[in-house]
C-alpha cells in the first residue's frame, strides 16, 4: 500500500486571482513581508500496488487524466510506502 | 429607522438593500464602507451585511472581509445590543467573524443554487420575525453555493435548546424535509440568531421580494419586523 | 520574402496581405508590427469576410442612438432619457479549448463590452449548443461551460436572465457559447470608445498583463481545432472579483464626468483597444510599453502588445483629472497607470521606454482587405431540400408516446437544472425569470420593462440560409411579442464554418440576407454583433447558425404574460392558422422527424407578412388586457407548446376539434408564425375583433381544465403530472460542479 501526496498548482504564467486576493488580505493584515501567494490543491490516495514504480504509474496517470486540468495546472506527487 | 448598508468590494446586494429599505419601506438609508470604522450606534439602528462575493469569496466565503476595519465596529454595535442582519454572504462574515456559532460549507451537491425557498418562521419573538407567525412559510429566494450551515453537534444541540434557529427550509406546507433542504444544512438550518438575539444571519434573500412586481412581498416581514421593534425601543 | 510561410500560418496573414501590408508601409514591418497586424487583420477584429454582408442589415430607426459598428455596442433610446445598451459576442473557440474558463472569460468580456459604453451592465443571457449528451465529451463542456457562466456571473452581480440551450451532432467538439449582455444608461452619459483631441492621455486600468491568450484573436478564431492541445498556454484565467472591481470604479469615473472615452481590452488586447479608439477619434498615438503593469517577468513588447490578460479597460483623459481619476481607482483597489498620449499624427508609435519598439499608420492597420467571395449552394442542402417528407411513414408509436418523447428531448426539456446555477434576481429587477419566452426587467424609477431573448435555429439555416435567417429573426421577435413587449432592437451572433469555402460562404451570405428581410419587415434594426467563423473540427462544418439577441419594450411592464395558462375554465386559441390540417411541409427541420425518423430535411418556410401581423395582434391583445398567457409554438410544435403551457400554469386543457391530414404534421409540424393564447371565454369577442381588424386567422383549440390532463382531438390524452415528468427529465443526470 503506499500514500501519494498530490499537489496540484496553476502553471506558473497562468493567471491566479485567489492568490492574488489572498496576497491582498494579507498586506492588509501587516503581513507585508509575504512576496507572493499561489493557490492548489492537495489530495492524498491510498493506492495498492505490489511496487513502488506500478504506484508512481498508476498515481502520475490519473493526474494527467482527472485530478488535474492540464490546460491549466501542473501537478507533483510525493509516495510513501505505507507499512 | 435608520439603516446602514455595509459595502465590501465584491458586495452586490448592497443596492437591492438599499432599494428595499429606502424605496420600497421609505426609511432612511446610508452606506457604510468597509475601511470605515465609526461608531454606528449614534448614526444607526440597524446594520445590515449585504450578500455577494466580497473578495470574490475566495480562499472562504467572508474570510477575507471579517478582517476590514468596519467589522470591529459592527462587532462593538452588536455587543451594545444594535441590530445587525447578516444577508447571504453576510451571514458568511457574521459565522467567519464569531458574530454567530458555525460555518456556511459548500451545497452539498456543489452547484450554486438559485430558486425560490419556502422558509418556516421558528420564533416569532425576535427583533426580526415579529411580524410573523411561528409556522408561518414564508417564500424567499436563495441564491449562493455555499449556504450548507454546520456547527458540531454540541452547538446545534445548544442552538436548538436556546431557540436560536430563525428560520428552516421547509415545504409549503411547512414540513421540514430532506427534499425541502436546498444545500445540505444541518436541521434544514436557514437562518439563526445569537444569543441575545439581535443579530441574524440568514442565507434567503429578503430584499429580493419586497414587491409584487419581483413575483413575492414576504421579505418585507423581516424588514417591517425590524421597523416594528426600532419603533417599539426607540 | 523574409518572413516564412510558417511565421505568416501563425498569425494567420496570407502572402497577399504580407505583400499588402509591406507595400502600404513601403518597407517590410519587424515582428511586433506583424504581429499587430495578424491580430487586427484577423476576423475577429477585422471582418475581412462579413463587413460587406453585415452592411445589409438595417441598422436605423428612431430609437438607434449610434450608427452599426461605431461603438463597442448598440444603443437604443427607451424614452425618458434612457439608453439601453446590448451586443451579443462569441467566445466559441476558447469554451472548446477549455469550457469552464472559456465560458467565463467570455461573460467576463461581453460586460466589459457594455461597461465601456459606460453603461452599468444589468442583465446576461447565454446561447449555448453542444453535441448530443450522449456522445462522449459533450457533456464535459456542458457541464464546464455552465460552470463557467455561473462562477463569473454570480461573482460580478450581474443577473443572468436567459437565453437557451440546444443540441446537435453538429456542434460535437465545437460548441457555440455566445453570450449577450445588457446595460443600462442616461443617454447623455453614453461614452465613446474614442481617444478624443490631441493632448487626452491613456490610462491602463485592472489587471495586470501577463502571457495571457497571446494569438486569441488571430490563432483562435482562425482555426479549427486539431492543433487544441498546442494551444493551450494561451488560455486566459478569469477574475470575476477583479471584474466586480473595475465595474464600479469605472462607472464611478464615468458618473465623475473626468471622462473623454473609455474601451475594454479584449481580443488581440492593447493592440486592438489603443489602435481601435485612436481610428474612432482619427487621431495618433503613442504608447510607452514599459509602464505596463506586468504579472510575468521577461515579457518583451510582442507579447504585452497582444497579450489577452482579462479585467483590463483603457480610459481617455483628460490629463488635469489623472489625479482625481487615480483616486477612484485606488480606492477600489485596482492598478492605474498612464501607459500613452493622444495627438494629430494618425500614427501609433509604441515604445519600450525610449526604444521604438513598432510605428504604423492607423489607417492602414484598421482597413483590412475585405473579401467578397462567390459562394455556391451546397449540394446538401439541395438534396435535403428535395427529400420527399410525404413519404415518411406515420411513426409506430402513438401520438402520447411521441408528445412525451419530444418533452425529454434535450431541445425541448426544461433547462431549470442549467438556469437554476445562475444568479437570475440580483439588482432585484428581473420580473419574469428563465424559462418563459423571454426575460422581463423592469426599470426602476418608471413603469417602463424590458424583455430580452436569444434565438437561431441551426437545424433551419442548414436546410435553408435564406428562410433559416429569416426565421431567427421572427421567432426572437415572437418571444418578444408573447410577452407583451414590442420588440425594438436585435443584435446577433454569426456562427459559421470557413468562410473560405463556397458552401460555407454561401450560407453565411443568405442566412444574412434572410434575416435582413425578416428584419426589413418586421421593422426591427440590428444595433450590434458579432462573427464567429472557422467552426469546425476535422473538417464538418457546424450547422450555420446565426443567434439572435431581441430587445423588447414595455411601456407598463406591469401588462405582460407568460406562458402558462392562468386558471381554469379560460378559452385556448390558436392564433396564426385556421385549421387544425397536418400537411406533410410543416415536418421540414422539426425535431420531430429528428427525434422520432432521424431525418433532418425539408424546406422551412415563413410568411413574413403574416408573422408581422400574429405579432401586433398578439401585443396588443396583452396590452389591452384580452389574453391572460401566450406561448410561442416551435420547437415540437403546437402539441408541445400546449404541453408547456399546462405544466407552467399547472392545469389541463381540453380540445376536441378535428384534426385534418396527418396527424404528426398536425401535432408536431413546426409551422411558423403561430401563437397559443388563453383569455377569459367573456373576452374571445374583444380578440375576434382584432383578428378580423388585422386579418389574422385563429383557431380555437379547447379550453383550460381544473381536471390537470391535456387532450387534444382524440390523439393526446395524459396527466399533466406525467408530461411534467418528461420534460423534467431531459437533461438526464443533473450537471455536476467542477
């Protein structure tokens, strides 16, 4: 068994309004040192899988074909075994 | 009666407010916008938190807005007794800055949902149902996709037991059901007071049907609930 | 030549107009004014295949405050002192790339339109079509589309009112989403999008600029789809909170009177707004790129030239205001910056600091070549003519099974599960919500309204540009009517495939002839649009499929209908046909024979002067207080329009007259210009007397029920409950968020 950590962000020239505004909120709350804020999502999946290189198949996958839109976001996963 | 309406950017129902206090029920109606921080008791009676996407309910929904300085001067408003209504996105500022117990999740169907409700009037002893009936079902649009209440279960007990729940999503006939609850909330959960029980959020629009033309008049009962009571302790 | 074949496919310019552009500067331009050129030679902005059609709509009558094409919208005199503002644009391309953003950019863009009219935006409507449901995919860009239009439309406060939905394998991978927006204005207040006299300075306002859509204008609405994947760095993210934003600031400007002009950035982005208001005001200007504001670093003069970032507008000022102007844009949290000035050189100088990054005559980049081609019938469209209708077979179902297989056609079903996710009542003026004929707003402050509706039937225009067009125009003007309003403006959506095809060209030509002559007869002028060519993957072609925006008016909104029948007991006509005779003409383009033959030909048909007459008589019957509901019969015919009628109004209906010649003609032919009333049986002699004054034949049909069943001639006898049920389910699996 083995836990996939996915992080799922904008690409990095597309336009991210909720960072930007979260940015804003926090200028405004005294937190000028902040330099920017960019919004994603997290999933974990618990996933079966006799090796650690049918997991990382599988999980890379499934983020190319749902758990990320690649028209706009990228996508990055850390696996752990899980005993 | 004197009404201020508070604008945050991204607030869009300050105008139906306005236009349902000051057009529709002629009592006098000011704007307030969120950098200020006056004291509201001496220029107001009632403080309504209008709905809308205030910083485009990014992040959550009011999470942003709770922090403008307006708020701590409604906050001190609502602790000398003022009354404040909490609209929609209101009422999502209200539960984000502790005004009132819980959140407002996602619909649990997680679409945005706009459409007539029927709301059963729990009580009709606060400042803002007492032109109402207990069990009366009033008609009163939603509008918004995260309107779905929850508080842990201690609260909802406590809320129930101290008579804090306003108004629920029912039938027309009055019959709280599962089909009748348009978001998910908890107990059909539509709008609550806080203890004292002068100020009330509420995810229905009241301003949206306070004229005949608009297809309903039954937002004008809270509107007139409020004039009643600022008449009577004024 | 030194620029390739390539550079050119990518800015899709020809050799020829290389060659042109090359001999009009006698000198060969560098990259940024290629490029600038591409975009605003491109069809989007330029028109270089539909100017010379679009010059045959009528575009004037008393009530047409600004000549066709001059401004970014049209605007209409609603009399006391009021303007309304409206245009319809596509944002087809970008929705088949990615839906959900697609669909939003494009509300995002369309308020702006309205918005730099200094107009504040107050109400949307959505056109949409996709492929049928069933096939794989169209339901991703049903469900990301209205996703879209529902995450920007909410957010920004502005109601979205209606339009409609339909589907057609034609539309498979390429759906068509226009949206239409509607603002509302003191006349005296109208803005130009112009730069004014000489010494006026240019202010860049909203959103940062980033590598946002870059080639939008030119790439995407030149092309078709088998290259979508390598497109896809150029999709634009909206921000509707931004948009709220630049909303109110600018009005607050406008209302400060600190204005000379005022355009948003769209298509092809600083480019076509700077050089676009400098043609309107026939000045020149120079422009300093470097003060930009920039989200991405390392971005060179080409890309913030063309970049597509959303939420941004450029104001003209007089440079005394800048002061009181930046206050306003400070207080509302949005970035300001001075990006040029205005003079009499009729030349666009543009500039990275000091170093002249482009310096082109306006003239020259704002006149495209314009191509007047010589289009050819397609050979389709006359086989499909020429099919023998009367030789379809009656259809082995019977006539209940056939009424309730069309209410659960996607065409026909309610759309409340799409509608329900957009906000309808914010600005608490929407008086008659989705799902009638057509939305109704009231304008506070006098018993005036507006009514407001979207239509185009592709399935016509397919099998007849010419009666196809037309009858895109009366049918929005008939929604129009059955409220009550009297319709008083179009403006339209021209859908089509390459233009460069003869086949395809010939259809755009005549579906716009077509809808010149409804317009021309129905005394109704287009004010605005707007041309979405290149529709087609892997070389289909969609139907051609002109959208038609219609602007009502109401002098007492308060007398209006709508579609349902109001009680029992009241007399149901038919007004627009005599007899009750199905004739096997009527089946041509109906859904009928779609739906339950799987056949798509015939010949529509209309009689315009008959549909100009079923209309007054229908207006003034409401306004006059004769009819209690009217609904328009179409898509499924009279059996259906009766069927909707019952579900709005919760009641039965009875009819028990003949029915001559086939039945399914009869029941589900869609012959045009016919209008179901219900009126009070003490007030059919007030409606015979108009008929007879406006010669307009009617039939009676029947008359409402407390019993909630409808039958009809012997052939329809089911529960109301039960038709409700069907048209309830159309959609099949509600639409789920993203």
């Amino acid at each position: 068994m083995f836990l996939a950590k996915i992080y799922i962000t904008l690409k990095s020239t597309v336009n991210d309004p909720q960072g930007q505004t979260v940015h804003g909120g926090l200028k405004t709350l005294g937190y000028d040192s902040v330099e920017s804020v960019r919004m994603g999502k997290y999933l974990e999946v618990k996933i079966q899988a006799d090796e650690r290189s049918g997991a990382e198949a599988q999980i890379s996958e499934m983020c190319h074909k749902l758990l990320s839109n690649p028209v706009i976001e990228d996508f990055h996963f850390d696996l752990e075994e899980l005993s | 009666m004197r009404f201020g309406i508070v604008v945050f950017p991204g607030t869009w129902s300050d105008g139906d407010c306005y236009h349902a206090t000051k057009n529709v029920l002629g009592q006098d109606t000011n704007y307030l916008w969120y950098q200020e921080s006056p004291k509201l008791s001496d220029r107001f009676d009632c403080i309504v938190l209008p709905g809308g996407f205030s910083y485009g309910d990014y992040l959550r929904a009011g999470s942003i807005a709770r922090f403008s300085p307006i708020m701590s001067a409604v906050a001190g408003f609502a602790s000398g007794g003022g009354l404040v209504i909490g609209i929609c996105n209101g009422f999502q500022i209200l539960c984000e800055a502790g005004l009132l117990p819980g959140v407002l999740m996602r619909n649990d169907h997680l679409q945005y949902r706009c459409q007539w409700s029927c709301l059963r009037v729990e009580r009709s002893t606060t400042p803002f149902t007492s032109s109402c009936i207990p069990g009366q079902v009033l008609r009163i649009p939603i509008s918004h996709g995260e309107g779905n209440y929850f508080a842990d279960g201690p609260t909802i007990q406590a809320l129930e037991e101290r008579g804090q729940v306003a108004f629920r999503y029912s039938t027309t006939d009055g019959d709280v059901t599962p089909d009748a609850n348009p978001n998910g909330s908890a107990n059909n959960i539509a709008g609550i007071t806080n203890r004292k029980g002068n100020v009330l959020g509420m995810m229905p629009h009241p301003e949206r049907c306070c004229e005949e033309l608009m297809g309903g008049t039954d937002g004008k009962l809270i509107f007139e609930s409020i004039i009643r009571h600022g008449a009577r302790t004024g | 030549m030194p620029v390739t074949k390539e550079i050119l496919d990518e800015i899709a310019l020809s050799e020829e107009e290389y060659h042109r552009i090359a001999d009009g500067l006698d000198r060969e331009p560098n990259a940024v004014e290629l490029g600038m050129f591409g975009a605003l030679w491109s069809e989007h902005c330029g028109y270089k295949h539909s100017r010379p059609l679009l010059r045959l709509f009528p575009s004037t009558s008393k009530r047409v405050l600004l000549p066709p094409g001059q401004e970014n919208a049209g605007a209409v005199d609603i009399g006391d002192g009021l303007a309304v503002v409206f245009k319809i644009e596509s944002h087809n391309h970008p929705s088949a790339v990615e839906p959900f953003q697609g669909a939003a950019t494009g509300v995002g863009g369309i308020v702006r339109d309205i918005l730099a009219m200094g107009a504040r935006p107050i109400a949307l409507l959505n056109s949409l079509r996709f492929g049928p449901l069933e096939e794989p995919g169209n339901r991703h860009f049903l469900n990301g589309v209205v996703e879209g239009i529902s995450w920007y439309g909410n957010c920004i406060g502005v109601p979205d009112v209606g339009g409609e939905v339909s589907f057609s394998s034609s539309y498979s991978q390429n759906p068509l989403v226009n949206a239409l927006c509607v603002g509302l204005i003191e006349k005296e207040r109208l803005v130009s999008a112009s730069v004014g006299s000489e010494g006026n300075i240019l202010l860049l306002a909203g959103a940062e600029t980033g590598r946002d859509g870059i080639h939008g204008a030119s790439g995407l609405a030149s092309r078709t789809f088998e290259d979508e994947r390598e497109m896809r760095p150029t999709v634009q993210v909206g921000n509707p909170f931004l948009e709220k934003l630049l909303i109110e600031a600018c009005l607050e400007v406008a209302a400060s009177g600190c204005l000379e002009g005022m355009q948003d950035l769209g298509a092809a982005g600083l480019t076509s707004s700077a050089i676009e208001a400098a043609a309107r005001g026939k000045a020149g200007i120079d422009l300093d790129i470097s003060r930009v504001h920039r989200r991405d670093s390392g971005m060179d003069t080409y890309e913030v030239m063309l970049s597509e970032s959303q939420e941004r507008m450029l104001l003209v000022i007089n440079p005394s205001h800048k002061a009181q102007v930046e206050s306003i844009f400070q207080k509302w949290g949005i970035p300001c910056v001075e990006i040029g000035t205005v003079n009499k050189s009729g030349v666009a100088r543009i500039y990275e600091t000091a170093r002249p990054a482009a310096q082109l005559p306006i003239d020259l980049l704002t006149n495209p070549p314009r191509y007047r081609l010589q289009g050819v019938k397609p050979r389709e469209q006359v086989e499909m003519q020429r099919y023998p209708l009367g030789s379809l077979p009656l259809p082995s179902e019977s006539p209940n099974q056939v009424l309730l297989k069309l209410l659960e056609s996607p065409n026909v079903c309610s759309k409340e599960d799409v509608y329900r996710q957009y906000d309808q009542q914010v600005q608490t003026n929407t008086v008659a919500t989705p799902g009638g004929d057509a939305a109704i707003l009231r304008i506070k402050g006098s018993n005036k309204g507006i009514a407001l509706c979207t239509d185009g039937n592709g399935r016509y225009c397919y099998l007849d540009p010419y009666k196809g067009g037309a009858i895109a125009v009366a049918e929005a003007c008939r929604n129009i009517s059955c409220t009550g309003a009297e319709p008083i403006a179009l403006t339209d959506c021209l859908n089509f495939g390459n233009p460069e095809y003869p086949e395809t060209y010939y259809q755009m030509e005549w579906c716009i002839r077509g809808m010149a002559k409804a317009c021309r007869v129905l005394g109704v002028p287009v004010v605005s649009g707007n041309v979405s060519l290149y529709n087609e993957t892997q070389g289909h072609a969609i139907y051609p499929t002109p959208i038609v925006g219609a602007l009502g008016l109401f002098e007492d909104v308060r007398r209006h209908v709508g579609l349902g029948f109001q009680g029992p007991g009241h007399t149901v006509i038919l007004l627009g046909a005599s007899m009750m005779r199905g004739k096997a003409r009527d089946l041509a383009g109906s859904e009928y024979i779609e739906r339950l033959h799987n056949v798509v030909a015939g010949r529509p048909n209309i009689d315009l002067e008959l549909e100009r007459q079923v209309q007054e008589l229908c207006r003034r019957a409401i306004r006059d207080g004769i009819v209690a509901s009217a609904h328009d019969c179409s898509d499924g015919g009279l059996a259906v329009a009766l069927a909707e009628s019952c579900i709005a109004g919760g009641v039965g209906f009875s009819g028990d007259l003949k029915v001559g010649g086939r039945w399914d003609a009869a029941l589900f032919g869609e012959a045009q210009s016919r209008i179901v009333v219900s009126l009070r049986p003490e007030d059919l002699s007030e409606l015979t007397k108009l008929t007879a004054e406006l010669d307009v034949p009617f039939v009676s049909l029947g008359r409402t029920t407390s019993n909630p069943v409808l039958t009809l001639g012997g052939l329809i006898d089911l529960p109301v409950k039960e038709l409700e049920h069907a048209w309830k389910r159309g959609l099949g699996t509600p639409t789920t968020a993203q």
